[in-house]
C-alpha cells in the first residue's frame, strides 16, 4: 500500500516538472510582458521573473505606438483565414476524390500527393519565389495566401477520414438522386465535422506562425503578418523585451482561444483521423 | 410498376473472376421476387447492377420493357433499402424520409404529405423529429422503408433488409414487408441468404449459386421439385439428404443400395420408365430428413440401422444426426470444384421422442416413394 503511494507520488511529481519546463516560456513571456521594460532581462534568473512585484501594461501601450500592431494582426488573419476556407473547400474535395471516386490516373497522383509531404517549403521557396515574381504577385496577400491553399497533409487526413465513412450512405444518396457534387455537400461534410474541425485547427496553427515566405515575399508593413511584425522590434532601436513579449502575448492570444473553442472537435477529429502526437 | 428483365447479365470482378454469368430473369409488374443463395453467391451484386450501383460487364436491364444499363441511378426510378439501413445520421426522420423527393424538386407542400402520409402508414409519425441513433432497430428499418416508399419507385430493391434485427423482430417485421409489398403492389426484388426468410415472403424465388441462377420457383415447387442437387441441398431446413447409389433392376422391380442392403422401390410408372437409362450406372439419390421416421408407420419402406451422432431437441421436433453405411454427398459445394466433396453424417427430422444417445445404434424407417434421382452432373431425373 505504502508502495504504491510512492510510486504516485513520484509520478506526479515527474509530471509536474514535466509541465513546468513546457509552461515557463509561455508564462516566462506573459509576466515578462506586465512588467517594466528595465526589469525584464534583470530579474529573469531570480524568483521575480514569475513573481513581479510591479505591474504595467505599459509594454503593450508601446506595442501599439511603436508598430502598427493592427494591421499586422488583420493581415495575419486576413490570410490565415483565407487559407484555412478556401483549403478546408479544395482539400476535402481532393480527399474525397481520392477516396471515393474513380478515375484514371488516381493511384498515382495520390502517390504524388503523398510525395509532396515531405518536401518542406525552404526547399521549393527559391523556385517559388521566381515563379510568383514573374507573375507580379510580390507584396500582395495573394501570394501569401495561394501557394498554401492546396495543403497534401490535409488532403491524406480527409482521405483517410472518408475512407472510413459507410459506402452505403453515398450509395443511398446516389439512388435518392443526388449527384457527387450534392451528394458530398448534403451527405458527406455533415458527417465529417471532426476531420474539418482538425484540418481548420492545424492548419491555422501552421499559417499564424509563417515567417520565411512572409519575408521572402513582401517588403512593406502593409501586408506583413504577426510574425514579421515581431521580428520587426529586433530591428527596431531600443531593443525592448517587454514590448516583444507582449506582442508575443497578442499573438498567441487568438490562437489559444481558437483552441479552447475548438477543443471537443479537435480531441473528436484526432480521434477520428487516428493522427498522433 | 414495372416488370424487370434481366438478359444474359455478366459481372467479373476486378481480378476477372465471374461474379455472375449469363443471367437471366424475369420478374412480373407488381411481382415479389425474392433472390437467394448462399454468401458471395452473386445475388446482392445482381440488385445493385439493377440499382445502378454497379455496371454489368454484358447483358441487358429492362426495366418497363426500356433497356436501363445507360442510365444513372436515379433515371431508373428504383428505391433501395439497404442491409445497414444507410439512413443519414446527422438528418431527422422527416428529412431522411423527404430527401429524394427534394431531389425530385417536388413542390413542399406535396412533399410534406408524401412524408405525412408515409410516416402514417408506418407509424413514424411520432418520431419525425428524432434523429436515426435515437431510434430501435426496428423503427430504423421502418424510416429506411418510408425513405424508399415515398418516392412512389417502379421497382424496390431490398438488400438483406432484416439481418440486422434480433429473430423475433424479424418475423414481425417480414410479414409487414409482404404485407406493405402486395398493398402497395409494386415490383419488388427481395436478397437474402435465409432460405426460410424467401420461403416465407409469399413471392417466387430465384436460387443463385456461384453467380448461376439455379431455379425459379414459388417455394412449394422448389421444395417439392428442386432443380438440382444444390436446390435440393438449400431449400429445407435441414436440407435434402444426396448420397451416391446405384440402380438395378430385378424382375422389373426397381432396387438402390444401400450400404450391403438392397432396397426395393415402389415407384409409379412414370418415374420408373425415367429412371430406365440409369439402371447399373451411377445416380444420386435424395431423402428429405422429413422422409426419414423412427416409427415404423405405414409410409415406411425399409428399415436401416445407423450410428447415432448427436441429437439436437428442438421441442416440437428432433433432429437426429447419424452415419450410416452410405456416403453423404456436400450439396452446398457439389460440382463447386468439379469434384464433389463428401461428409459422412446425415440428418433425419423426427417428430416423436428418440431416447438415443451419441454412438448408440438404432433402427430408422425410410419412407422410399419420397426419393429423388439426380444424374452425375446433379440435375433432377423425373
């Protein structure tokens, strides 16, 4: 009995250090962000870095004079937002096309598809980068949206999740008269809330932190995104750590809440998709 | 309404093998059809090449006389239910009920009394708002029926409609698909692979096998005068028993053998001129276990001793397991390899108490005028 309450004991105490080394950033920056500017980088190695004993919000007043911290966070979801509608529509499409439908060539575009995965976007970004300068698309939301509608990651966890939907419902439908295109509005999406729940929720999470094409691509605040706008204090005489860590806070604010709002769902279509870690 | 043709339909499956070969049949306006036969026997892939669901390699479908084989789905004016139900789980009742009218783009207020009407006749009506993971499994079969009905079809197709109901419920349940079938008086075509399901639905029935028709019949004929040793073997329950004899022939009196015994047959006159051309050659022979008796009645023939298996009591009737001194042949895979497959037990269907126990030996009647012949490539000899 005395065993095994050791045992507990230590787990508990192994998973609370666990937690502690993966919440101190977060809570490192949103302290950070509450207190004077001056104190942030001295007392980070002493106990008052997580107990201040002065508060301001005088950091994120800064935040606002100093960037136009607005339209970076319209940009941001300006173009993540885009991203996440318009891929949730053309993914699930190609999902479905892939699991459901038969065409010729289809084994081996999936394969394609499958192949794209793996290839990350610092390899393909030169290439790219030509290819939407010769189309005139630099310093536009456009070519920050476009290239990242089609997402193969997406594509597999709608396959996958159709593939697992009774045929026989679609067939029932089919014989009631519908065509695909009805047939997949009608029967199949109502049905698939938790895989686009995921797909919405990842895909977001991925666009809200770009950075390299974002850089790459524009060259002006106007249609910048959170992250640049971040990386804009480093360039930004004094450098001031509380005003980074509160524009770190507005940042990763959105998607907090994203997250608690979409939490059923998303443990649902985790579940459903059978994706892990 | 409308009659269904099928003509020398063929399916292979993707890897080539024959699913169906040369089909043919032809189901009445206003006819209950029902399609039977053992698992991957090809009998749901031939209502769902009449669904739409699945091109036929060759052949032709009419339906209403027009050949359909080009048409979608839905041109073919068929409704289908489906062995899971396949009911929309995120629509209530009434919007799975009214889903194909709105794809007919009816007016809604003659769709609203379609459903109305329909949910009345099977009374659903009070759970129009329920959602199908609410409902028994009863009353999803029900909503999968209205969803069907309500279309006022040409032609229903029900596959397996009632497997997935508890035995009781099902006995309901299928006499109110007859029932609904003859008021409602549209073409139906009926898959199962429970011979006392076809048997009781009150329409003819199709034995399929191996994707070959084998015979169409209303039930009393296929029991009665079965086809083929398969039929034979199918139809019953338990079915026939097929061994393999010889003929002969004494002082124009029919004999079979049976084990060291000869047995004489008491035929009329017809049959025993038949069965003329097999005398000394090899032929099968069938006893229903219902031709079999513990008691020594006046039906019976001739007595043989056998070595009982089990018994297993039914309460009204028992069934008795036995092996006897001649050998059973495996009608369910007879010829199914071009080679017939033996098994060494038979079966007799008793009506009185047998106080017998497993390896006990004891005498059994055979009633010898119900006998059936079937030639070496098992068809039925007369």
């Amino acid at each position: 009995m005395r065993r095994r309450w050791l045992i507990n004991i230590s787990i508990y105490i192994s998973l609370l250090l666990l937690a502690l080394c993966f919440l101190a950033p977060i809570v490192l920056m949103v302290v950070g962000s509450l207190k004077p500017d001056a104190k942030v980088l001295i007392e980070a190695g002493s106990l008052k870095a997580v107990l201040p004993d002065q508060l301001s919000l005088q950091n994120y007043s800064d935040v606002f004079t100093r960037v136009d911290f607005m339209r970076y966070l319209l940009n941001s979801l300006l173009i993540s937002g885009s991203i996440v509608v318009v891929g949730l529509a053309v993914n699930s499409l190609a999902g479905y096309a892939f699991a459901r439908m038969q065409w010729r060539g289809r084994d081996l575009m999936f394969a394609l598809v499958l192949m794209i995965m793996i290839v990350p976007l610092e390899a393909i970004a030169v290439p790219l980068f030509y290819e939407v300068t010769l189309l005139g698309w630099r310093d536009t939301y456009i070519v920050q949206i476009v290239p990242f509608i089609a997402n193969a990651f997406s594509i597999c966890l709608f396959y996958t999740f159709f593939l697992g939907l009774p045929r026989e419902l679609e067939e029932a439908a089919r014989i009631d008269g519908a065509g695909v295109f009805r047939t997949f509005v009608s029967i199949i999406v109502p049905n698939a809330k938790p895989v686009f729940a995921t797909v919405a929720i990842l895909t977001f999470l991925m666009q809200w932190g770009a950075f390299l094409w974002p850089l790459m691509v524009t060259s002006g605040e106007a249609v910048r995104p959170l992250p640049l706008g971040i990386a804009a204090f480093y360039t930004l005489p004094p450098l001031q750590w509380g005003d980074i860590f509160a524009f770190g806070v507005m940042m990763v604010a959105p998607i907090l809440i994203l997250f608690l709002l979409f939490q059923r769902w998303f443990v649902r279509g985790v579940a459903a998709t059978g994706i892990k870690g | 309404m409308a009659a269904v043709s099928y003509k020398n339909i063929g399916k292979s499956f993707d890897n080539g093998a024959p699913a169906v070969t040369d089909f043919n049949l032809d189901i009445k306006d206003g006819e209950l059809m029902v399609l039977v036969g053992p698992s991957g026997c090809g009998k749901s892939t031939l209502l769902r090449i009449l669904a739409g669901l699945e091109t036929a390699s060759q052949g032709e479908i009419l339906i209403a006389g027009e050949v359909v084989n080009d048409k979608t789905a839905q041109q073919r004016n068929v409704a289908m239910v489906f062995q899971n139900y396949a009911l929309y789980p995120h629509m209530t009742v009434r919007r799975n009920i009214e889903f194909p009218l709105k794809m007919m783009r009816l007016a809604k207020a003659e769709i609203k009394r379609r459903v109305d009407a329909t949910a009345k006749l099977l009374e659903l009506d009070m759970m129009l708002e329920r959602k199908p993971k609410q409902l028994s499994g009863g009353q999803r079969q029900r909503v999968a029926m209205g969803r069907a009905m309500v279309r006022e079809p040409a032609v229903f197709l029900m596959d397996e409609p009632l497997s997935n109901l508890d035995a009781k419920l099902r006995v309901q349940i299928r006499a109110e698909i007859s029932a609904l079938q003859r008021r409602m008086n549209t073409t139906t075509l009926y898959v199962t692979h429970d011979q006392v399901e076809a048997m009781t639905l009150g329409g003819r029935v199709a034995v399929i096998n191996q994707g070959c028709l084998q015979q169409v019949a209303d039930p009393q004929a296929l029991y009665e005068q079965p086809a083929n040793i398969f039929v034979a073997g199918f139809i019953g329950n338990p079915g026939m028993n097929v061994f393999k004899t010889e003929l002969h022939s004494e002082h124009d009196q029919l004999t079979i053998r049976w084990g060291q015994q000869q047995l004489s047959l008491s035929l009329d006159v017809k049959r025993k001129e038949a069965l003329q051309r097999y005398i000394c050659k090899p032929i099968f022979a069938g006893l229903r276990p219902e031709a079999i008796s513990c008691e020594d009645t006046q039906n019976v023939d001739a007595t043989i001793t056998v070595k009982v298996e089990s018994i297993e009591a039914l309460g009204h009737e028992y069934l008795l397991y036995f092996k006897s001194d001649v050998v059973a042949v495996d009608t369910d895979r007879f010829l199914s390899d071009g080679e017939i497959t033996m098994r060494s037990i038979m079966v007799a269907r008793l009506a009185g108490r047998v106080d017998a126990k497993a390896g006990e030996k004891i005498e059994l009647g055979l009633m010898l005028k119900q006998l059936y012949f079937f030639d070496e490539g098992g068809m039925a000899v007369l």
